[in-house]
C-alpha cells in the first residue's frame, strides 16, 4: 500500500501542513502545502490549462505537485508535498 487517505480540516491557501507517521518503528514527517492559483491577473489571451500548467513547471522543484482541486471560477488549488522526508528512528 502506498497511499492512505486522511481528511484533515479545511485549511485556507499558503498553508502548510505536517503530518507524523511511524513506518516499522521510523518515524517520518510528510509535509504538504496548499496554493491557489487566481485566474484573476493571469493573461487574458491565456487559457487556463496553459497558466496551470506554466505555474506548475515553475514551481519549487523541492516540491512535489499531488493534487489539483476543483477549480472555480476565481481560483483552483494545488496540493505539494516536500520531496524530502524527515525520517527518525524512535521505537
């Protein structure tokens, strides 16, 4: 299994979120992060596909894209989780 699913509270954009698992007695720190991306201010004679995609190439590549949310007609969210895990062996 590589995934499991947690529900964690609404959370509003530009934030971060840490998550602690034990993984055979290791502990490791899974850190995500929330974006909006606003259509608003984008080039008009953009489509959309192409700013998200464009927003998404230009990202911090120490961050890893796991999500798109549902878009609106304002906004869409993206869900990153850091590359690096923080890994400590604590039984």
């Amino acid at each position: 299994m590589r995934e499991i699913v947690i529900l964690i509270p609404e959370i509003d954009a530009q934030q971060n979120v840490e998550i602690d698992v034990r993984i055979n007695g290791r502990k490791r720190t899974l850190k995500y992060k929330v974006e909006i991306i606003e259509w608003e201010g984008c080039d008009p004679s953009e489509d959309r596909v192409s700013v998200l995609k464009r927003k998404i190439a230009n990202y911090d590549k120490n961050w890893q894209l796991m999500e798109i949310g549902a878009p609106t007609g304002k906004q869409i969210p993206l869900i990153f989780r850091q590359r690096k895990i923080e890994e400590t062996t604590e039984f």
